[in-house]
C-alpha cells in the first residue's frame, strides 16, 4: 500500500480545484460571449428591418358616455395583461387612450410594426398583414369579454345604435383619424419588455381627485 501524506493530498485537491475553478471560468465565459453574439444578431436583425420601414401609425376616436367615465378609467387602470399580451403578439406597440373632457371623446392612437420584415412589401401586402393581425385580435375570446366591459361606456359617432364588436358587429365602432402632421421622427427600437419600465398603474385612490 502506497501512503500519501496530508501535504501531498492538499497539493492535490488545491490543484483539482483550480482546474474545476479553470473550467467553470472558461464554460461562464463562452456563455457570455454567445449571449453577446446572439444580442449583435437581434440588433443587426432589428437594423435591417428598421431601414426599410417606419412603424405605421394608427388613431381613431369614439365618445364616452359622461357618466362612465369613472368606470371607464377603472377598467383602465387595471387593463387585463391576456389583453395586453394580445396586443403585442398583433405587433402594436405605444398604444395610448387620451380623453377630452369638454367634448367627452376618447383619442386612440397606436403604431403597428407587423410589416418589419426583411424586404420590401407593397401597400396591398401590408394592408393584408395589418387585417390579418386586427382579425387575430377581435377573434381573442379575452379581447372579446374586455371590450364587452369597454363598450357600455361609449359612444361610436356614426351609428350609436350598431351592434357592438364583442357580439360580433361590424360596423365603424371607433372612428378612424386623418393624421395631418407627424415630426418625422420615430423610435429606433422597441424595447422587449411588454411594459414600459415608467409606466405605473393608478389606483383608485389615483382616480379620485381626477
């Protein structure tokens, strides 16, 4: 039998575990790196479909019944994040509501970026992906009980009295907007998180001074 001496074996696990701690380095290291290949391939991805379109923007209006503007303001503080999430996977980003006290109307404004593929598509093809996404939208069973809540508290200007979209109407519920001026400018890149980091739910603590 062959005896090793304490010195020996603490030589020995010293040098194990430096070629363990080499090892785990070298595996980390190769990790990071791929991580920041794979990150390079998304922003050159984005770059590339960014030179060949601007995001599509999009508004419409509809009235809102005064007295339920509290309740619509509620809902909207607490939008259901299936609804959300719907949203996004129909590549609409900057969806914003704003409200208009003395004529009592909602302004909806979002930007589309379905068509920010690389190459080059015709108005017609775009016009196809943009119904394509919306339809995904309105067949969503959640999308459909969300605007069942949204729809007693408005007012569609051209036919109040039409079957609203939650039951399957057809009809012009929100009213699409002429845009007679834009800056020129547009965002470089959307971020991937589903929510903008500033953004804060208010509560109905919030609502109450309003």
């Amino acid at each position: 039998m062959v005896s090793t001496s304490p010195t020996s074996s603490s030589s020995t696990f010293t040098a194990t575990a430096l070629l363990v701690g080499m090892a785990l380095a070298l595996s980390c290291s190769k990790k990071v790196e791929q991580r920041r290949r794979s990150y390079a391939r998304t922003a050159e991805k984005n770059n590339l479909c960014e030179r060949f379109a601007a995001p599509r923007r999009y508004g419409a209006a509809i009235r809102l019944h005064p007295e339920a503007y509290r309740r619509y303001r509620d809902l909207h503080d607490n939008v259901w994040d299936q609804v959300l999430n719907r949203m996004r996977r129909s590549h609409i980003r900057n969806f914003t509501i704003y409200y208009h006290e003395e004529t009592q109307t909602l302004f909806q404004h979002f930007e589309w970026i379905g068509h920010w593929r690389p190459g080059v598509h015709t108005r017609a093809q775009e016009a196809t992906l943009f119904r394509a996404d919306m339809q995904a939208i309105a067949d969503d069973p959640v999308t459909k009980r969300w605007w069942k809540e949204c729809e007693p508290c408005q007012i569609p200007f051209r036919d109040p009295q039409q079957t609203p979209p939650s039951a399957g109407g057809q009809g012009e519920w929100w009213t699409p907007l002429e845009c007679v001026n834009h800056c020129g400018l547009w965002p470089t890149a959307y971020s991937q998180q589903d929510r903008d980091p500033d953004f804060v739910k208010r509560n109905k603590a919030d609502v109450a001074y309003l």
